[in-house]
C-alpha cells in the first residue's frame, strides 16, 4: 500500500513558458474532466511488438492517492490511453471507479494494464481472477508477473509452466497479453531468456536510454524486439535530484531551451529516440507533470546523437540516487552480499516518488544480508556503477528512513 500522506514531487519549476502554453488545451478550461472521445487528439502510438496493438507512447502510471480520479479524467482529456496499475499500487479500486464513471465504451479505448506477484507461474492464474475482481472488469488488456527476479528463476521466461500458464490465461480471453516486469540486476539475462523462449507478449523493464552497444541488457533489448517483444520503459526518470536537474540540464543541452523543452521533457524524448521502447511508464503526481509529458509526447521528434550525449553528461552531473541500468557490478566492486542497486532504488521511491509505505515495506522484506552495506567499499560501487551513484551518501539516508 502507498503512504497517502507522502510529500509530492513538485515539477511546476520545470515547466517552460512555451510548453504549458500550448498543452492540453482542451482540458484546461475545466481541469480534471474527461473530453468525449471524439474530441480528443489520442496522443501518438506505436505497435507493442508482433501483439498487433498499438499503445500510446506515454503510458499512465498510477498509485493510490486521492487526486487519481482527477488525473485519470484528466489523462484521458489529454489523449492517454494506456492505463498501468499493480495489486501493489492500491490503485485499481480507483482505475475501477474512473471507468464506472465514465461513458460506456471508455474502457474499450484503453490498454489497460495490470499485475502480481507469484510463487510459480501457474500461479497467475488464480491471481489474474483477483485482479479482474479489484478492476471489476472481465478482462484487461496486458497482465505482468510483477518484479521478476533472483537467480533460481532464470529459467521462468523460457519454461514450459509458463509457456502453459500464458496460453491458458489467453484461452479464457480474461488478458489478452502476458509479461512481465523486471528491475533485477540480472534483468538482462530475464529478457534474453524471454527471447529464446518466443512465448512472452510484453516485459516492463528498468531502462536507460544511454547502454553501450555490448552492454548485456542493450543486446537482451535487441534480442527481445527482434522476437517481437513489447517493451515498456520504467524508472527512467526517477533517481535525478530536481534542483541538480534543473541546473545541468540546461547547462549542457542548451538545445532543449531552444525547443521550449523542460529537463524532463528532454528525458522522454531520449527515452522515445529509442524505437525499441512502445511506450514509457510514467508516474503523474499532479497536473503540471500532466500537461508536461503530455506535451513532450506530441512534439515528440527523435534527439541528435550529439544530444544524447550531452543528456547523459546533465545527468551524470547530477546527485542520482537510482540507476536503471544497474546489473549488480556495484556490488560485486564493493565486494559485499548487499544489494546496493535494490537499496537506492527503494529510497527513490521513497525520496523522490513518495510512495513512502511501499518502499519501508519492500526494504523490511528484504534478505537481511542484502540490506546490510557495512564493510562494502563504497568508492569502488560508485566507481562500477554506470550512472555514478554516490553510494555513501545515499546508503546511510536508506538505514535512517527505511529500516
């Protein structure tokens, strides 16, 4: 469950003068209300792999919270329609209720997305039952085993359980599609996997636009879109300091002020240069992160090489406290059993994303030999990691607010 009391991350700052002008201006006049359809300009789309649906490249990402109603009127106004919750989120009684709200045929315009946990695969299928029941739907578009991950289920992506567990779930007509997500170290190996074994629809991945060609998880995109594996962006923008973004950004792709682009803007459109990625997840906290990417979706055009480059560089300058590409090499530098990418990542959401409960309670199930960092030599993780995380500086913000 999410901590509903949990500060918000207030972008308003981030906001350029051109971009709030022009975005969404058909829900401005009455903020929060739901346009007809028929009105509405649906914001660019790209096909989800081989599953023959298209899907907006700028996904709704949602949690519990009492303003999700209004975003989600809001969202819709603006032209998402792709919609992702979890059973964790404690956000599908409220996607629930937005839908029974609005006019019939609204659920039909969207890709609705959610997920679960499991101890086994087949084991999905039971839980996909208690999803439609949360959603009270009788079916959603794209069901995701949640957070896949740990060694001794490397083998899941290509097994014949859940080869059976998805054609069965498919049968019954309740998901159209089945995945899963992933922000393991050993995401790479999880989608390599999925490619060989030909069966998985979409994977939900930690993602960085900025992997070395020979990076592992690089070539396991390229081996899951070369099979016609959806791939959906998450925590891309998540972990960057917002006053250090704010700074570096403009500091080093002075480009991006010349579009009229904010900082995060800049980041979508690193993200969406990449044309492998069918759509990016996204959580909105509030209206002007709202109008912001929305934005960003329709002026969307591919970033020169010379951008990205420049992107990168902003961010390594900033004080990031998660590292979308992290593979373990942080930990395997520091010579320690803690999971020093699991940790950072869980006080971003707590941090930055507020999700507050979610992350004390995350951080409380994990092996207590991968939350302890004492004796890790932390110059040599911030050394190893891609992204140059200052471990020492993090680590002990994670033991004061999380343990």
């Amino acid at each position: 469950m999410l901590d509903n009391g949990a500060p918000q991350v207030n972008r308003r700052g981030f906001l350029q003068t051109g971009a709030a002008a022009t975005a969404l201006t058909m829900a401005s006049a009455t903020p929060g209300l739901a346009a007809p359809s028929d009105k509405v300009n649906v914001l660019p789309r790209r096909p989800l792999g081989k599953t023959g649906v298209d899907v907006t490249i700028l996904n709704q990402g949602t949690w519990q919270a009492a303003s999700l109603d209004k975003l989600l009127r809001m969202g819709y106004a603006s032209g998402i329609r792709y919609i992702d919750t979890a059973k964790s989120y404690g956000s599908e009684p409220g996607v629930a209720k937005f839908f029974e709200s609005m006019p019939a045929g609204t659920r039909k315009e969207y890709f609705l997305v959610t997920k679960d946990g499991a101890n086994t695969p087949r084991q999905l299928i039971d839980q996909l039952d208690h999803r439609l029941a949360a959603l009270r739907t009788d079916y959603i578009d794209l069901f995701f085993l949640h957070g896949i991950g740990g060694r001794d289920r490397l083998d899941w992506p290509k097994s014949k359980e859940f080869k059976e567990t998805i054609a069965a779930i498919k049968k019954s007509g309740k998901a159209k599609f089945v995945g899963f997500s992933c922000h393991d170290p050993l995401k790479a190996q999880f989608l390599q996997a999925a490619a060989e074994g030909g069966f998985v629809d979409a994977i939900m991945v930690a993602y960085t636009p900025w992997l070395p060609a020979d990076h592992a998880l690089n070539k396991a995109l390229d081996a899951c879109h070369k099979a016609g594996i959806g791939l959906i962006s998450m925590k891309q923008i998540g972990g960057a300091n917002p006053p250090d973004l704010l700074n570096q950004v403009p500091k080093h792709v002075p480009s991006l002020k010349e579009k009229g682009l904010s900082p995060y803007q800049g980041l979508l459109h690193a993200i969406w240069t990449d044309e492998r990625i069918s759509s990016s997840c996204v959580s909105m906290r509030n209206t002007d992160q709202l109008r912001e990417n929305v934005h960003a979706a329709r002026v969307f055009e591919p970033l020169k090489q010379a951008e990205m480059k420049q992107m990168h560089d902003a961010l390594l300058a900033c004080r990031m406290t998660l590292c979308a590409s992290c593979d373990g090499s942080c930990s395997r530098a520091a010579g320690t059993d803690a999971s020093l990418g699991d940790l950072t990542r869980l006080y971003t959401y707590y941090d930055q994303y507020g999700f507050r409960g979610e992350a004390r309670d995350l951080y409380a199930a994990m092996d207590p030999a991968h939350r302890d960092w004492s004796g890790a030599d932390l110059e040599a993780a911030r050394q190893a990691c891609p992204n140059k995380l200052n471990f020492a500086e993090i680590l002990p913000e994670v033991d004061r607010h999380l343990a």
